[in-house]
C-alpha cells in the first residue's frame, strides 16, 4: 500500500478522462439539473443489475455505504447548481483542487496512513496545478462568493473530500470495491431522485423517457470511472489515488477549450504539467 504501481496510474488516469468526460455531458446539457438527474438514475439502474451478478459487499461495508450516499446526494445537488451559469472549467477547478489536500491531512488520522516528503510535494503539485487553472482565468475569493455556481461548487469540495475517505474505508471493508461501488450507485440517487420528482413531476420522467441514451452513456462513464477509483484506492495510500484523480481537471479543461470554446488552453497545458510531476513524485 506504499507505492503506485504503473498499472494503477493507467487505470486512475483512464477514470479521470472518463469522470470529466460525464461532467462535460452534464456541461453541454440543455436542462443541467435534469440530465444530472437522469444520469444518476442510470448509474443506478447500472448499479441494481450490477449486484445481481456479483454479489452484495460484505456487512463491515454498509455503514460506509450509507454515509456515502448521503453525502453523495447532497453532492448531486450542488453539482446540479455549480453547472447552472458557470462555465466547466472554472466550476470544476474550484470542485477538484481542494479535496485531495483535505483528504491527505485527514488520511493520516482516518486511515492510519502516513505520507512521505515526496507524497506531500507530489500531492502538492498536483493541487497548485489544478487550482493554478482557476487562478489564471481570474478567479479571487470575491468572484467565487458573488456567483452563485462557484459557491456551490467550493461547498462541494468539502463533500468531495468526505465522501473520498467514507468510501476509501468502505471500498476496503467491502471485500469487493466492485460489489460496493454497485451498492453505492444504486442507493446514492435513491433521495434526491425522490425528492425532485415531488418538485418537478411529469417534465421529469418525459425528460428521461426522451433523454435516457445521452444519460446512460454519461452513466457508463461515471460508473466505470468510480469504480476503477475504488479499486485503486484498495492498491494504494487513498490520498495519492485522491490527488491524481484530479488530474480529471487538465482533461476537463481541455474539454472545455476545444469543444465548449471556453479558453484556457494554454493553462490548461501548464496546468498539465503540474500534474505529471506529480504523479512523477508520486511514483519516486
């Protein structure tokens, strides 16, 4: 559990393409709120069918389960907010550059692991480059309290870095990261898909009856993504898994300039770098 192998980074990176490729989805939806929604009941639907053939995760697991959906309903609900008027890139630094640094102050006393010189200063580096993103682009703490989407998105940050370490010691305590990254996708949008039926009623089953192929495709991505987190994080110290999967910034970014014309290449590529030598410190 003190070293990154290389396997580990591949299948890491992979899952930060695909988790900025699902958000991009939810960036370029017309209705963010309810394509958010329709992606999360499929992750669920995904979920429900996964565990038929593997199994359910072994009991140790399903307090952390259940903490963990809690907290991922209240993520879903910020990131629906974070979306609506804020641009992917800036929302999505803001959600992504905070939580690897909590998760490796909280890892420690949490988790009993302990971080090295080089940890820190990969972990670091990776951090400056995805927050160096919203930075260039302008961001200051006056911006971020006078948008409401950038509130929201600062806010998630906090839940990001909670549910990681919840589902850090679940994934190790399922016996099965698999089995329990099925549990947790189809409990996680059990409240809040109850909650806005209430609120929006038929426009909401017509939107997914009309929309459920976009949103299984961005469920396929966010299943596949999580999960491959999970299994990493049973590999590997959970605050280095953390720290590169927000190397999902650089691609988010990149999204963001190419397709949605929003700019920052160039910080984007920096931005790039940083990480790299990251996760070079990291696996040093």
């Amino acid at each position: 559990m003190s070293e990154l192998s290389s396997t580990v980074i591949l299948v890491v990176l992979a899952a930060a393409l695909l988790h900025a490729g699902w958000n991009a989805l939810i960036r370029g939806a017309g209705d963010k709120g309810l394509y958010t929604l329709l992606l999360h009941a499929c992750s669920g639907t995904l979920g429900g069918i996964g565990l038929l053939f593997i199994g359910l995760p072994d009991a140790a697991s399903w307090p952390y389960i259940l903490a963990s959906a809690l907290l991922h309903t209240v993520y879903i609900a910020w990131l629906m907010r974070a979306y609506d008027g804020g641009q992917l890139a800036v929302s999505y630094t803001l959600m992504r550059g905070l939580p690897p640094l909590l998760v490796a102050l909280l890892s420690a006393p949490l988790l009993g692991e302990s971080l090295g010189l080089g940890d820190w200063l990969g972990i670091t580096a990776i951090c400056a480059g995805v927050l160096g993103i919203g930075l260039a682009g302008g961001l200051t703490p006056g911006r971020i309290i006078a948008h409401p989407a950038s509130r929201a998105a600062m806010l998630n940050a906090l839940i990001i870095a909670a549910y990681t370490l919840v589902d850090g010691m679940g994934a190790r305590a399922a016996g099965n990261a698999l089995a329990y990254a099925c549990c947790l996708y189809l409990c996680e949008p059990l409240l809040i898909l109850a909650w806005q039926y209430r609120r929006r009623g038929r426009p909401m089953l017509e939107h997914f009856r009309t929309h459920w192929r976009l949103g299984l495709a961005g469920a396929l991505c966010s299943t596949t993504a999580y999960a491959a987190v999970l299994w990493a994080m049973t590999q590997a110290p959970v605050a280095m898994i953390a720290a590169m999967r927000e190397s999902s910034v650089v691609f988010a970014v990149l999204i963001g300039s190419l397709w949605f014309k929003e700019g920052r290449l160039r910080q984007g590529l920096l931005a790039g770098c940083a990480v790299v030598l990251g996760i070079i410190l990291l696996r040093l």
